[in-house]
C-alpha cells in the first residue's frame, strides 16, 4: 500500500510542475494596421510626412507560462502584414529628397510580410469573470515576403525588424483557466528598415486580437 502511495505521489509531481509551470496555450489572430514612421533631416523638405494606415491580418500561437496568480510570462509566434498607405503628400515631398526612395503611386498599399517572434511579461488584475490585463515585451520580425509593390519601395529594407509590444486587454475565465481574450496592441519598431543620408524609416503598428484558448 505505501509503494503505491509513493508510486502515485511520485507521477503526480509532473503534471503538478506543469501546471504551475504552463497557464495555457492557444491560438490568435486579428487586424493589424500597418504605418512606417518617415525621419527626414533635408533642408528642402519637410520633416513631417502624413502617415496613412495600410490594413491587413496577423494569426499566430502563444504559449503562456508562470501560472501565477497575477504575473504570467507570454511566448509568441505570429504572422503579420504591416506596411503603409502611400500619401499624395509624400509623393509630392519626393523630388525634394536626395534619398533616392521612390514612394511609389499615391493610394498604394506596398506590404511587407514578417514572422515575428515575441515575449512578454503579463500582469492580471483578477482570478475569475472578465479580467483585464495588461503585457509588454520585446519582438524580432523577420521579412518573408512582399506583396502589392509595383514601385519596387521595398527592395532595399533590412530583412529583421525589432520592437516592443505595448498591450492590454479582457480575458474572459468562466473557472480556472480563459476561454478567450480581446486585446488591443500598439507596437512601435526600434529598427531603422530603410536608412539613407537624409531619411530613416521604422516600422510601427497597432493590433485588434481575437486570442481563442485551447
């Protein structure tokens, strides 16, 4: 009788592990509104250009660790469409660039695709019901793709972008664990994906998510 207590106190140490080591796992996906930050130091043009949001989706999985009563710690992969809308303003700014960047049409859409990887750190204000919660942390991207680029703007980005994800949102928790999460994102991009003498240009989005626990 004791070799089965211990045999049985002894299987359940992993799964107890588990469940304090992993909260839940599951899948996202949303709209993402894409705009490039333009940095422009010529004498001849200005230095602020209107930015137009360029639409697409993102959809990826999370994995979320540190079953803790507040704090959780958040793994991302995700695939995002960012880019811009072309602006008639910043067309008409170009001649006046010794960048040599073509902006391409006014009312183009260029895109660009990225695998991103995130990890954030997650602090809940409840237990059960709808609770709030808001997260931060860093994420690499990596450019797999372009698309609706007739002009050819993108030929010369980096091939990896890096930023901070700035988030907060509802989880809905019937018991223990969420059934599902709405969550509002603003993520602004640390790297400079296209740099020339006399401008500079960074990735910056915001996000409406569906997060779908399984």
């Amino acid at each position: 009788m004791r070799h089965a207590v211990f045999l049985l106190l002894l299987l359940s140490v992993p799964y107890t592990c588990r469940s304090q080591m992993i909260r839940g796992w599951g899948v996202e996906g949303g709209a993402i509104g894409g705009y490039q930050f333009l940095s422009i130091t010529s004498a001849t043009s200005s230095p602020v250009i209107p930015r137009a949001v360029r639409w697409g989706f993102s959809a990826g999985a999370f994995v979320e660790f540190l079953n803790m009563p507040t704090l959780s710690l958040v793994l991302e992969s995700a695939y995002l469409q960012e880019g811009r809308k072309v602006t008639a303003e910043e067309v008409a700014e170009a001649p006046n660039r010794t960048a040599g960047l073509s902006p391409g049409p006014a009312g183009s859409t260029p895109r660009l695709d990225y695998v991103h990887l995130a990890m954030l750190v997650k602090l809940r204000a409840g237990k059960i019901g709808f609770v709030p919660y808001a997260a931060i942390g860093p994420k690499f991207g990596f450019l797999v793709g372009k698309a609706d680029d007739p002009a050819h703007v993108f030929d010369n980005f980096k091939k990896s972008d890096v930023g901070v994800i700035v988030a907060a949102g509802i989880e809905i928790v019937p018991r223990r664990l969420p059934l599902v999460s709405l969550e509002g994102r603003w993520v602004p991009g640390f790297s400079r994906i296209y740099s020339a003498p006399t401008i500079t240009i960074r990735n910056q989005s915001v996000e409406l998510l569906l997060l779908l626990w399984l």
